[in-house]
C-alpha cells in the first residue's frame, strides 16, 4: 500500500492530477509558479486497481504505451509528462483498463510520479486524501 503525496491549492483530484512518491518531491511543488500550491496532502492507496510503469525516457514511454493502446501516442514535446497530459492518451488508458499511469519526471529530479487515469482511481484518491 504505497502513499503517496501532492502539493495543491485545494483537494481537487481530477483526470491526470499528478502525486509524488516522495513526501520531498512534492514539497518542491509548495512554492512553484503555476504548479501545486501551498497545502500538501497525503493519499494511501489501499486498492491501487491497475498500474502502467511507463518510465523515465519518451522512447520507454512511448514503447509501454504502444504495447497498451496499440499505437504509439503523439510526442508534443519531448517529455514524458507532455505525452500523459493529452486527454486523448488518458481517455484511452483508461478505456484499456489502467487506473494509474507512474513514470519518473524530471521535476524535481527523479520524482516518480503517479498520474491519475480512471474514474474509479480519482474518486479512490479523492476519498483516502489527508491534509498535512
């Protein structure tokens, strides 16, 4: 039952609301213009349903997407994160089944990070969040 963490305005969980693996990394978001917010939250995930290890690199991501939806996603950027932000790649995640898509992030360096897909792991991190 991993726990992971998120820095936010406000407890909002949405499709692709990012958490941390590590308490520090999302303490980085505290305070970064645009991104997370002043107040973390915690969420344990007792029924974590189906999780996509993607990766570090875009080649990795790309490759285990591929395998996944059975075609290989659009590269807006060159980053892993860009590739999982589409609503596109999320809609059809979650219609092949995942709930969770978790690739590490450059942002802070190393930060695994656990991006929601499914409906039904929304409302699970959306009930399980508590506030540090």
């Amino acid at each position: 039952m991993p726990t992971i963490f998120r820095a936010a305005r406000d407890n909002d969980v949405t499709q692709g609301t990012c958490f941390a693996a590590e308490l520090s990394s999302a303490e980085a978001y505290l305070d970064n213009g645009g991104f997370g917010g002043p107040n973390l939250y915690s969420v344990t995930l007792t029924d974590m349903g189906t999780v996509l290890r993607i990766g570090a690199t875009v080649r990795e991501a790309l490759a285990a997407l591929e395998e996944v939806l059975g075609e290989t996603p659009n590269d807006p950027t060159g980053m892993v994160a860009a590739i999982v932000d589409q609503s596109r790649v999320l809609e059809a995640l979650e219609s092949a089944g995942v709930d969770w898509v978790v690739y590490e992030d450059d942002y802070p360096e190393d930060c695994e990070t656990w991006r929601v897909v499914s409906t039904r792991a929304m409302w699970s991190a959306t009930d399980a969040m508590v506030e540090l």
